[in-house]
C-alpha cells in the first residue's frame, strides 16, 4: 500500500511546506528570554523554529501574522529602564506582521533567496519593587502598549538537496520600538541586535518526519539612554515534528526544545550588577496544520514552551500562535 503523504492531494500539501514556510523574520517582542539589560532580549524561543518558520525554496511572496503570550517572573535584581528592580512580574502579549518574498533566482551556487520584514505591537502589564530617589524601594505597577522594534532580514538563504536544507540568515533588529528611560515597561529595547544564524532541517516526504537545529550568535550594541550594553548570547533551537494526512489536508505535531546562554558579560556605565550573564532553557509541544487552496496555500501552528532553567532573568511560558499565508 502506498504512503498516504505520497497520494496526489497530499504532495500539493507537502509542496506548501517548502514553498508556504518562507520564513517570516524573528519578529521583535518585548521578550524576556535572557539576562541582560531589562532581563530581556530580541531573540526569543519558538519565534523561527519549525517548518512553519523555514525558509522558502520555491517563488512566492508571504504575509505571516503571529500572536505570542509571555508570563514571567523574577525576584532576583533586574536592571531596567527605572533603575535595579526586584520581584518582578510581566506579562507580555504581542502580535506582530510579517510580510516578505522568495525570489525565483537563485545565488551563491544554488541558494534560495528570500528578504523580510516584521513589525509587531506589544500589550504590557508589569509590576516590580522599584528604587526610591531617597533610598528604598516601593512597589511600582504600569501598563504600556505599542510597537516594537522592527526585524529586518536582508539575507535568508536556503540550500536545498534531496531529504536536506541548509539555511542562512542574518536578522537585524532595530530600534524603532517605544521607549522611555525611568519608566517600568518598555515595548522596544532601545539598541540594534544583529543575530547570523544557521541551520540544518531533513524532511523525509515519503514518513512525514521532519527533524531541524537552528544555531544563532545575537551582538548587541549599547543602549545610549542608560549606557548599558548587554553581552552575546548563543541560542539554539531543535525540533522534531511527524506529518499525516487530515481532512483536506495534513497535521503536524511534534516538540522544540531550546537552549540560550549568554557568553559575554554586560557592559557600560550601566551594568551596575557586572557581567550578569544568564541563560535559560525549556521545552514544549506544538501542533499545526497545512492547508492547499489551489496555487495558494494556508499553515496554521499552535506550541507551549516552558522555561525549565534560569539564571538572571524572568522565568515563565510562552504560547504561540502562527499563521502563513502563500500567494
């Protein structure tokens, strides 16, 4: 008996995996991922990880909303726009844009190429034990709202030979958000990352079963209101996710996992606390479905990821929701 994935209707559905998961740039939330300034960072779990997240290796322009919810606390300090805080509790819900195109030429001996941007908007509620002008603290609550800062993907390359892809991509988050020095929450982060990552994914058309690593170096530069840059950091992201066929189209379910570690310390007139390097890992289902509309297509994902060890930073869950569209 044949493989089902290989029946007519679910190569068209195989084909919107190659062609629908272009990736969307790591669009920028107002995360709290790793030590550093804030306890934050642009880089952040689940945001391109999976097959909905890959990028394209077939001509198409691509538009990918993404809702993402972050609860997370911390007693320990946290140095932030207001000054060193403690006990404090965010939770973040963003949904962002992200619109982009694979180009039909190819480049650098056969490499698939894609440009994006993303723009995304952040509700915040946040609380913390705040530092008083006159010594002390006191506890201090606000809620912000606004854009964030902008993720650009000039360079998104993928390499595509029969069961494998390579990719490469260069993301670069700039400092459009919303931000104010001595205000507890901010939207934006008020300084440029730049995070060249790489990464391998094998897909076997004829099981469904995918397996990928992606392996990123974030650099950030200094935040000129408070003087303070955080450290580099290493992030990696692993997952493996089974296809089958459902309905009018095929289901995915699988895990990611992840692991962040910040291998340079903090720095400028800001980092009061020193180096206060941080790491955090975790681990989480995900579950989607890929949909053909003809010559367009649809990829839905739903995934928890919860933190499992800290250091330095908020610690808490994070809930995906994303969606591809392909014309």
């Amino acid at each position: 008996m044949p493989n089902p994935i290989e029946a007519n209707r679910n190569a068209a559905s195989w084909k919107a995996v190659t062609a629908i998961a272009a990736l969307a740039t790591m669009a920028t939330l107002p995360q709290f991922a790793l030590a550093g300034e804030g306890g934050t960072t642009h880089i952040i779990p689940g945001a391109t990880a999976t097959l909905i997240d890959m990028p394209g290796t077939s001509p198409a322009w691509f538009v990918k909303p993404m809702l993402m919810n972050y609860r997370g606390k911390a007693s320990a300090q946290i140095p932030t726009a207001v000054g060193l805080t403690t006990n404090l509790d965010a939770n973040a819900t963003t949904f962002a844009v992200a619109f982009g195109r694979t180009f039909e030429q190819t480049v650098l001996d056969g490499a698939h190429y894609t440009a994006a941007v993303a723009l995304p908007y952040t509700w915040l509620d946040i609380s913390a034990n705040v530092p008083l002008p006159g010594g002390g603290s006191a506890g201090q609550s606000n809620s912000v709202s606004g854009f964030g800062d902008m993720a650009i993907v000039p360079v998104m390359l993928a390499w595509k030979k029969g069961d494998w892809q390579i990719d490469a991509t260069l993301p670069i988050f700039a400092p459009t958000g919303n931000y104010q020095k001595g205000r507890l929450g901010n939207t934006g982060l008020n300084y440029w990352t730049f995070d060249p990552t790489g990464g391998a994914i094998y897909s076997n058309k004829t099981t469904g079963f995918n397996a990928m690593a992606h392996l990123g170096f974030a650099i950030n530069t200094e935040n000129s209101d408070t003087q303070y840059k955080s450290g580099s950091m290493l992030h990696l992201e692993a997952v493996v996710q089974q296809m089958m066929p459902m309905g009018q189209g095929i289901l995915t379910f699988g895990a990611e996992g992840f692991w962040f570690e910040q291998v340079s310390g903090d720095s400028g007139a800001g980092a009061t606390l020193g180096d206060f390097k941080g790491r955090t890992a975790g681990l989480g289902p995900l579950v989607g479905y890929i949909l053909p509309m003809g010559k367009e297509q649809l990829v839905l994902e739903l995934k928890w990821l919860a933190e499992m060890s800290t250091q330095k930073r908020l610690e808490g869950d994070y809930i995906w929701l994303k969606a591809v569209y392909k014309f």
